[in-house]
C-alpha cells in the first residue's frame, strides 16, 4: 500500500475525476490509513511502499505490478501522468528479497487489470493494458491468462467491473463486458454473484477478498446482502475522497503473492 501523501485530482484519465471538484488530502488519508488498519485487524500484513512527490495517484498501489510466485512483473502505464510510478516499484522489490522483478514490454496496468483467480488470471483489456499485455504476462508467470474485453469507460479497469473472491467465486457487473467476454464468464463462473447499476456506480467490485472476509466500500449495500448470503463476511469502508480520482479499495491494494 502507498500512504495518499501527495493526493489530489490535477488532471482526468479517468471519467471519474474532475479536476474542477475540491479534494481532500487529509480526510483520503484517514479514510487509507483506517482501510490499511482494517487489513493489519484481519490478521494481514501490510507492507508500505513510500509515496513520491508529484504522483497523485500513486496511492492506487495496485496497478503499480502484478505478483505472483515470487515473480513480479510491473506496470508500464498508458497515461503518462503515471508513468513515473513504475520506478518505485522496480525499485522497491528487488530491495525487499524478490529476485525476479521485470517491467512489462507492453502497456500492463498491474492488478487494474490483472486479477488471480486459482489457478487462471483474469486480464482485463479495452482501455488500458494492451491485449499483446497479456500473453506476455501468460509466458511470465506460467499460468493460464484469461482476456476479458471492457467496454464501458467508466470501468476503466478490470478490478472496478470484477472482483475474485475465491478460487472458483466471482461477482462481476455484466454491463462493463463485451458479449463475447460475458458468455465467456458465464461459462466460467456460472454461480457469480451481478452487481446491480447501483452498486457497480458505487466502485462495490473495487474489492479486496481473502476467501472469508470481503472489503468493499460500504455504499454497495446490495452487494453486501448478497455477500452475506453466499456465506462470505462483508465489511464495508467508506472510501469516497479516494473515488473522486477512480479508485476504491482494490485500488489501493496490491497482492503480494509468494
């Protein structure tokens, strides 16, 4: 996770940020640091990667890499707004004992658009990471990878229209997905739980999953039920100065698989 020292809305890649909007840097961060307390309470460990001045958005850790056995592989962003960020994580790694760190050949926007489900990783394409991304990520990490087309730009990212909640359980918002990617999750997870219009508006896939507990922000009151129902434990945060710029709590968190 990256503490949103340096947080603002000074530009819009996004559909969601609207730099004319006020921001607030000080309520972002207390509603992080109340989101990374919550993970350290689930009995997760939280490493923290340094902010960097001049990088607003480098608080959506998650699209700085992707992590999986060991190996990571990091970004190389569309929007050079962000570019920048790709150094911290390159930098980062190798410092803290992980001996095969790369970045992406092609334009790869880490966990926005990668998302581990098992065995299989779920790949996100249509507005960042580039479909080229994902074979490259396939020969990377030895794993079968999945591409899935986003068609609805305020979904920018698979990790706003999809969410992994276990090995074989997903919940998704049909309306962000191309025909031929929404036959294709139906054939894969034919129990997943549909976001509603409502919730989806409300980033409530923007979620982070350990199998048990799900976080997701607290607006997505008819995910919750629904969470509820499949036997998971929702937990709901208010992330809302953080969706001012497009990110929730996925966003702000990314996976480090070993």
């Amino acid at each position: 996770m990256v503490r949103p020292t340096y947080f603002d809305v000074e530009y819009s890649i996004n559909p969601w940020m609207n730099p004319k909007k006020p921001t607030f840097t000080e309520l972002a961060v207390t509603q992080w640091e109340w989101l990374r307390d919550l993970f350290v309470d689930l009995g997760h460990r939280v490493e923290l990667l340094d902010p960097r001045p001049g990088l607003p958005d480098m608080v959506f850790a998650a699209n700085g890499a992707t992590v999986v056995d060991g190996r990571v592989l990091v970004a190389r962003f569309r929007n050079w707004q962000r570019a920048a960020e790709a150094q911290a994580y390159l930098d980062w790694f190798p410092a803290h004992g992980y001996p095969e760190v790369r970045q992406a050949q092609w334009v790869n926007e880490g966990e926005g658009d990668y998302l581990v489900a098992g065995e299989r990783i779920l790949a996100g394409t249509g507005f960042r990471t580039a479909p080229n991304a994902h074979q490259e990520s396939q020969d990377y990490f030895g794993r079968p990878v999945v591409g899935l087309t986003l068609v609805d730009p305020r979904y920018y990212h698979l990790d706003t229209a999809l969410a992994v909640l276990d090995a074989d359980t997903v919940m998704f918002y049909p309306a962000a997905f191309s025909p031929e990617s929404l036959e294709l999750l139906d054939e894969l997870y034919p129990d997943a739980i549909h976001a509603t219009d409502a919730d989806a508006a409300e980033f409530g896939l923007n979620a982070v999953s350990d199998g048990k507990h799900v976080v997701l922000p607290q607006s997505a009151t008819g995910l919750i039920g629904r969470l509820r129902e499949r036997g998971f434990e929702p937990i709901g945060v208010d992330m809302a100065e953080l969706l001012k710029a497009g990110g929730s709590v996925k966003c702000c968190t990314l996976e480090l698989r070993a």
